[in-house]
C-alpha cells in the first residue's frame, strides 16, 4: 500500500492549480461547518443558559396548574411546602439530596406603574438576593447602584423600563398589584440598581424585589411560585432527577407539585433540539456541494489517465489498488482542504468569541419576550473542530468512491487501446 | 519445456449487435526461451492475441495454459496477480508512470511483489537500469528522456521482476529506425542472457529479423509458423 500512497501523493503534483482548486473547495466548506457550528452552538449555550438563569433552574419544582398557567403569571398556585409548611419546607429536603447544590425561590407577580396617564405593565420578581448573584450573575448587568438586599423595601428594575418611567437610581418607584386576595394595593420601593443584561426581556418588563417583602406586601407568606434547583452541571441534572421524583412521590403523594427537567419539559428547547438534527444535515449538504468540484476534477483525472489505468493494470494491480489509488488521491485533497478549514475555521470562531455579531438590527421587534440576546457569540471548541474534519474528511472520501470506481472499473484492453 | 499452451483460442467482439471475429482458433505452443514475433496486416488480430496470452482479456472460447496451469476461466483478481507475478509487458507508447523517475517506475514492478528487501531491490534497478543503456539517467522521468530511453525503461520495468513471459505490442513502432534496432537488441540480449521467453508483434520486417520465431497471423488464424533456420 506504501507505493500506492507515495504514488497518489507524486500524481497530486501533476496539475496543481486543479488540486488547489479542489482543495480550496473542500477548505471553504469546512470553514462554513467550523463557524456554523460555532454559531448555532454560541446561540444555543447562551439561549440555554438564559432559560436556565431566568426561567427553568435545572429542575424547577411548580404547582401543576400554575404550569398551565403560567402566562398569567397567577398567585393562586404556589409552592407553599408539602403540608402548608412553606416553600422552606421543601427547600429543605431537597438540599439533603446529593447533587443538589442550591435551592432558588422566586415569586414572580404582575404589577403596574402608573405614568403619564398610563399605566405599564411588568413583573415583580421577588428574590433572594444573594442565591441570584450566585446563580445569575445579575450583579454583573447591574450598571449602576446595586442589587437588594433581603428584608428591605428596594428594587432593581431594568434599564429599558427605567427610562420608559423616567426613574433614576435613587428615586422611589410606586407599584400596583393585587394580593393574593385579589385586593387591589400599591407600594412604594426605592429604586437601588439598574439592570443592562441585554436581555430584553429583563431589561424591559422586570424588576427585581427581596423574596420577604414580596411575600409581605402580596400577603403570601412563606409562599412561592416556582422553586428551582440547582446541580452542579447542568447536564447532568437528569441524573438527579429520579431521586427528587422519589422524594416527592412520598412527601407529595397527591401530586400537587410537577417537576420539570430543564432541557426536557419546554418547548423552546425541544425545538432548538429538533433544529440541531436540521442543521446536521445541512452541514453535510455544505459538504456535498463542495464535494462536486472534487469529483469533478477526479473524473477529469480519471479520464485523462485512461491509458496509464490500463497500463498499471498490466503490470498487475488490481481493480482494488487502483481504486485506491484514485480514492487516496482524493482524500489527501480532502484532508488537506478539511485541515485548512478547520485551522481557518477556528481562528474565526476563537475571534468572534469575543468580538460577536452583532444582530440587533435582524432581531429589531422580533425578541421581546424570547430569552435572545442581539449579540452571537461563537463558540471555540475542540469538538467542534474534531466534528468538522472528520465530517469533511468523512464525505469527502465518500465522494472520491465515485470517480475511483469509475477507474477501478475500466477494461484494462479498452483502456489501452 | 512448453511455457504457454493454447488450445483453439477464439475472440468475438461485439461492436453494437455486429459480432467482430478478431481470433478464430488458434492453437499456439511456446516453450521457454523463445524469442518470438507476430506479424500481420492492421487488424488480424495480433493485439487481440497478446492480450489473451497476457491475461489481460479472456476468450470467448479455447483455452490458455501457462506452465501447466489453466488460466482462461481465472477471476479478474487472480489474473492480476498473475500478471503481477510472471508476466512482463512492453507497449508502444504510455508505458511508464509520468510522474516517477526511470529508477521508480522500474522499481515499481518491483514493489508490486513486494518481496525484495530495500538494498536488494536497489542493487538490482541500478543493475538492469544499466544493462539497458541508463545509467546516470536513473533519477530522469519519463518526460525528462527520449522516446527510445523510454523504451529502454519499459523494457528493465518488464524484466525486472524476471518473469517467465514477456510480452511486447509493436514496441519499436513509435522510434526511429536507429532507436527501434537498439530496442531490439537490448531485447535480444536479455533474452540470451537471462532465458525469458519474448513474443513480439511488429509491422517492421527489419525488426521481425531479430526473431527466432515468426507467426503470421491472418484473420485471425495462424497463417504461418516458422523457426528460424540455425
Ligand atoms: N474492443 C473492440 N471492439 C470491437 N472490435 C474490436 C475491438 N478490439 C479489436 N477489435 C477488432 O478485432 C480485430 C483485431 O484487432 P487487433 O487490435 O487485435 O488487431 P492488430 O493485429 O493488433 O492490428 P494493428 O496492427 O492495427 O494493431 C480488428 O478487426 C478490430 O477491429
Ligand atoms: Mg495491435
């Protein structure tokens, strides 16, 4: 076989601006997989990663008609501990499962501000302050102030919404609701923090309160509307799950609380997973597109060699050799063209990684209440980068086993006439 | 010692529906060592001929033997390697690799059986390339020599391997007359010193002088069979 390799390596020399050609085919399209990928895969961790912050935790523990609900964003479905108890009840079995890292409360209500003869809508988040820095983040998109703190009457509230009310940090900022006795309430908070996330949807519709005076002001003591847990990796929460199902099949034998997985029980999620299957296919179809220059420029090898075919054939090679002659040929353009690619490849996602795309003016109007951000950011990863070359690698030596059985398949007596 | 047996060979080309004759039964016996040309008009069916004893086609009907065993009915791989193995050829023109040197294409035959060592395979190109008139033109290609020093390379390609049978189609045609006697002789040599059987075709009667064995083929049968008188 080491013949037949130094063979197809000399016979590449033989039309060089044909090889480059091919190989520049091949490259091009693993670059398109490389930062594609990269894209879709900097969408995806970061979308995921805003589900998870702000809505879904990695398991999150709801009442089953407030899942059905939860648009409303009702008060009347909480999670108020297996007996009543409070939702710190819960909170504490929980934390005595292995893998269980924290526990995050959030009662989430409407309210609205009044202004210039107006009224805007938005949602209270009443928090523990310090399990969403530890989770979220938050305190790095609070631009200005600081977050709450437990107990007292302040909120944070998103930048956007802020200058819609013409509020500066500083200033108080009064609210209405209604409780959870359907009493129609105001109160008035002093506004601590500004929120820029680039999220649209906090920075526009949120703010942020202490979880205890929530509770007091919508009379919901010891009341929730949604728990979340969080595992030390998020992919591996499944594994934890069964656990917790357990737990809440003895304590919660009536079934009012329903557990949901974060990549399992939304639709969002499932249609970013049925999409990925999509670009999969996609990526290929990249390849294949690439793949005809290669075969191409092959069959033109393969009918300009007609008579060394026939030649090589008598001197005793066999239809397999030369196929594999042919084949070798066209995976070293393969290889060398996916190589290239991937190196090109990965040098654009590591340098959009950081700088991002910016698509603000694709998404204008489009992703108010998605959990987008403007701003792609390209993942660099290895894996990434393994995935394209065997990908190019892979159909790129399938297609050369069209052209290479063309030869393989020649009359050596026609060839040679 | 018979080397190659043939047995009311025929060979029908189809050409659309039209059924072309190019062999209609030839008996052929060639023993070791011969030195033989095959001569006849355009179309009588010569190439035909080498072809089926080069295993390079197969019948339609008849039977080959080479040293005893039958190798009409082989599969394409067997046949393969049987011309890997023991049998040498010499064509008129597109005989070498472009891209290797005179010493590569030769050692190519060479590293086909594979069964020479690195040195030896070596010691042996560099001697045969010499026999043939190259030596200090090894690491030439094929565009980088003349059309007789080609020829001079298929030729050490052929016997390199030291196959019983070799097998040339029209081998001078494509040189000048001082070119093809050199051709030739180096044949003639090789075939005194080493005892490989050769069988020829040619157009040229100066060639077909060198021959100690003439066959003439016409419409595809043996119209002649004569050995040089010694
Ligand atoms: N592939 C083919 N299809 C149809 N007919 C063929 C084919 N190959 C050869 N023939 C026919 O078979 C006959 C013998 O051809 P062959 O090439 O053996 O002749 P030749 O003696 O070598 O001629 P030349 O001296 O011109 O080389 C010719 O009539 C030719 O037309
Ligand atoms: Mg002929």
């Amino acid at each position: 076989m080491k013949f037949l390799w130094d063979l197809a390596q000399k016979n590449l020399s033989r039309s060089r601006a044909r090889t480059i050609v091919s190989v520049f085919a091949i490259a091009i399209a693993v670059i398109s997989v490389v930062f594609l990928r990269g894209l879709i895969n900097g969408v995806l961790d970061t979308t995921f990663a805003n589900h998870i912050h702000y809505k879904a935790g990695h398991i999150r523990v709801i009442d089953q008609e407030y899942k059905l609900k939860e648009e409303l964003i009702p008060l009347n479905y909480t999670v108020n501990g297996f007996n009543g108890e409070g939702f710190k009840g819960i909170a504490e079995e929980l934390k005595q499962i292995e893998g269980v890292k924290q526990i995050l409360p959030r009662l989430r209500f409407a309210a609205l501000v009044p202004h210039d003869e107006k009224l805007i809508g938005m949602q209270g988040w009443g928090v523990d302050p310090e399990g969403e820095i530890g989770f979220t983040g938050i305190d790095k998109y609070i631009t200005e102030g600081r977050m709450v703190q437990s107990e007292k009457r302040e909120l944070v509230m998103g930048a956007d919404l802020m200058e819609k009310l013409g509020k500066q940090v500083g200033d108080k900022v009064t609210f209405l609701y209604n409780t959870v006795f359907d009493s129609f309430r105001a109160s008035t908070f002093l506004l601590v923090g500004k929120v820029e996330s680039n999220l649209d949807f906090l920075d526009k519709a949120v703010f942020f309160l202490p979880l205890e005076q929530a509770q007091t002001i919508l009379e919901m003591d010891g009341e929730v509307t949604e728990l979340l847990i969080i595992t030390p990796n998020y992919n591996q929460a499944d594994k934890i799950l069964p656990q917790i199902t357990e737990l809440f099949k003895i304590k919660d034998p009536f079934q009012k609380y329903a557990l949901q997985l974060w990549n399992r029980d939304y639709e969002l999620i499932e249609l970013f997973n049925f999409a990925n299957v999509f670009y999969d296919f996609i990526y290929i179809f990249i390849l294949i597109l690439s793949c005809f220059v290669l075969i191409n420029t092959l069959i033109m090898i393969v009918n300009e060699r007609k008579r060394e075919i026939g030649m090589m054939s008598a001197l005793g090679l066999n239809s397999n050799e030369i196929l594999s002659l042919f084949a070798l040929e066209g995976v070293i353009i393969g290889t060398l063209g996916s190589a290239i690619g991937v190196v090109i490849g990965g040098v654009l996602t590591k340098v959009f990684s950081t700088a991002g795309l910016d698509f603000s003016a694709a998404m204008e109007g489009v992703s108010a209440d998605l959990l987008f951000e403007p701003m792609f950011y390209t993942v660099f990863s290895m894996e990434n980068l393994i995935f394209a070359f065997l990908l190019g690698v892979t159909v790129v030596t399938l297609a050369c086993m069209i052209p290479a059985g063309m030869a393989a398949r020649l009359d050596p007596v026609g060839a040679l006439r | 010692m018979t080397l190659l047996e043939l047995k009311q060979i025929k060979k029908t080309y189809l050409q659309g529906k039209m059924e072309v004759p190019a062999l209609r039964g030839v008996d052929l016996i060639v023993d070791k060592g011969e030195f033989i040309t095959i001569f006849g008009p355009s179309g009588s069916g010569k190439t035909t001929l080498l072809n089926m004893i080069g295993c390079l086609d197969t019948p339609t009907d008849g039977e080959i033997y080479l040293n005893g065993n039958r190798i009409s009915a082989l599969s394409k791989k067997e046949l393969a390697l049987i011309r890997r193995n023991n049998i040498g050829f010499i064509f008129q023109s597109h005989n070498l690799i472009p891209v290797l040197t005179a010493y590569e294409n030769v050692e190519f035959a060479l590293l086909l059986i594979g069964r020479l060592s690195e040195g030896e395979t070596r010691e042996r190109v560099f001697k045969m390339l010499a026999k043939v008139g190259l030596k200090g033109k090894e690491n030439r290609k094929p565009g980088e020599l003349s059309g007789g020093e080609n020829q001079r390379v298929a030729i050490a390609r052929a016997l390199i391997k030291e196959p019983k049978l070799i097998l040339a189609d029209e081998p001078t045609a494509n040189l000048d007359s001082e070119n093809a006697l050199d051709v030739i002789k180096i044949m003639t040599m090789m075939n005194m010193e080493l005892g490989n059987t050769f069988i020829f075709s040619t157009h040229d009667p100066q060639i077909r002088e060198y021959a100690r064995r003439y066959i003439n083929l016409r419409d595809g049968l043996i119209f002649s069979d004569k050995k040089k008188e010694q």
